[in-house]
C-alpha cells in the first residue's frame, strides 16, 4: 500500500507558492514528488522539512581560524534530510544557527559559506540573507561557489562579504518561480469529489481542484511580484548595485568572468585554491626578531669574543 505520510505538506511546500529556484530544480522535485501524490510510487517519501534530530552536529566545520558552512542542495526554510533523489536538504534555519556560533567563536576569524544549490523556498531566505549582511561587520563572510549559486542560493551569497567562483561555476537566476497543479482531471477519473466551503474573495485561490482563474491569476502574480521585488532591491542593496541592473540579469545564468563582468561576483578561483588563499591568511607566522634586535645579538655575541 503507497506510503501518502505527509503528503499534503510536501505539495503545498512546492505548489502553489512562489520559489526562488531555477527550473531544473522545479522539474527535479516534482519527478519524486508527483508519483507519490498518484500512489505509482510507494518508496520513502521526499521529506522537504524534517522535524527529527539533525544527524549531524550543528556547528560548523572549523580549523585555522576559518568556519566553513555547507549550503548544498535544495534550500528550505525547516531542518532537512537526504531525499531518496539523492538531493540533499539545507535549511535557513540551520545555516543560521551555525554562522551564530562561528561569529561567536573567538578562535573564527573568517566564514566561508561553501555553496552549491538551485535554490529553494521563498520562506525564510531573505531573513537569512539579512542576518548575513549584517554580520559581515563583525567578521568576513565570503561565499565560495562550489558550483552553483542560483535562486535562493544567490539571495545568500550576495549578502556575503565577498563572493568567489570558478571559471565554470554560475550564479544569478534573479527570479521567482510558481506552478499551480490543476489535478480535477485525475480526481475525475479516480471518482474523487471535493466540495469546498469558504468565506473571503481570496480563501480558494489556486485550488488544486479546478482550474486557475483569473481571479487566482491575479493574486498569485501580486505573490510572485512582491517575491521579486524583495530579491531584486536585496541583492542591489547586498552588492552596492543598481536595482535596475539586477532585474535586467532576466534571471539569467552567469558563469565565471562574465558573472564579475555582471557585478554579481568578485574573484575568480578554483574552490579548493580560494579556502587555501583564506586559510592562510589566519596562518600563524613564524616569530622573527626584528633588524635592532639582530644587531644587539650580535653586539653582544662580539663583546663575548
């Protein structure tokens, strides 16, 4: 018998609702998703949120002065889990929680944000991406793109300090994203019926059980838009570029040179050459004694002669 646990939650986490994420991560999603919701596929559900323990620590990787946070896969604004898609989950909430305890490390002197994402959720970004440009007086916070920092993974890196990518690494997708699943169709033909009653002009929009009017058009585009205009101003404001720069990015994909070139980035490097360059920054030096203090030494070796 198909597993249908949570069900209804997942759905109305992907449907429905504005996404800062690119397509590919939409499309992935609803292949896992969408055989479950028929019941074709009775496997482990794709959990979107999570509220069992973590399976691991909340503090970050940290060595030499430099915390090193994971920001990978799909984002979402609960604690997550490895999907059976192979997609791996990151929350807003936990990223936060961990660049709180790096900032109040004091053997941290820098942050790196290691980021590798299509994006995500709506919810919860833009908190994070704030508390992040905040924090980058108390100390640098530079977001190393390994490989790709679209959608909601961009929003967070633009907030950071500085942001470092490789020649064929990408970020931008400066966009939202919505689908409405219209299932009326399927519930006929599995005998389904649903009668729905409501007060309110706007209580019922988007029914999945019927199709979209323009009613729900409507308000659903005031959604998308209010989104839209809250990544765009953000990232203007992040970057110290003009609005109007940002929204002619198209949501439009930037790879290496050409995302400097955008204003979207600052440095090109490979990943593993950009945390080295970092670490050693906070790498201890090896004590020398100054020019006055050699020439006494050796005064007094000579006078010892």
């Amino acid at each position: 018998m198909p597993r249908i646990k949570n069900l209804p939650h997942l759905a109305e986490q992907v449907f429905g609702v504005p996404q800062y994420a690119t397509r590919q991560l939409m499309d992935s999603v609803k292949a896992v998703l969408i055989p479950r919701i028929q019941g074709v596929d009775g496997g482990t559900i794709l959990a979107l949120a999570d509220d069992t323990p973590e399976r691991e620590d909340t503090a970050p990787r940290q060595g030499g002065g430099v915390a090193v946070i994971p920001v990978h896969g799909i984002l979402v604004p609960r604690r997550g889990q490895i999907s059976r898609a192979c997609t791996e989950l990151t929350s807003y909430e936990k990223v936060r929680s961990q660049l709180q305890a790096a900032l109040n490390d004091p053997a941290v002197y820098e942050v790196v944000l290691d980021i590798n994402s299509g994006g995500g959720a709506v919810s919860g970004c833009k908190e994070l991406a704030d508390y992040i440009y905040a924090s980058r007086n108390t100390k640098p916070i530079t977001a190393i793109v390994n490989f790709n920092a679209f959608s909601a993974a961009y929003f967070i890196a633009s907030a950071c300090s500085k942001v470092v990518l490789s020649q064929t690494s990408g970020v931008g997708s400066i966009g939202v994203i919505m689908e409405h699943m219209e299932a009326s169709r399927w519930e006929d033909q599995v005998g389904f019926t649903f009668t729905t009653l409501y007060r309110g002009d706007n209580k019922n929009n988007g029914s999945p059980h019927e199709p979209l009017s323009e009613q729900s058009r409507t308000f659903l585009q005031a959604l998308i838009n209010d989104a839209y205009e809250t990544f765009t101003t953000s990232v203007a404001q992040y970057r110290g570029i003009d609005v109007q720069a940002v929204i002619d990015t198209q949501a439009g994909l930037y790879y290496g040179p050409r995302a400097i070139n955008a204003g979207l980035a600052d440095e090109l490097s490979d990943p593993q050459t950009a945390i080295n360059n970092i670490a050693a920054k906070y790498r201890p030096q090896p004590q020398q004694k100054s020019g006055i203090r050699l020439r006494a030494a050796a005064i007094d070796i000579q006078s010892k002669m």
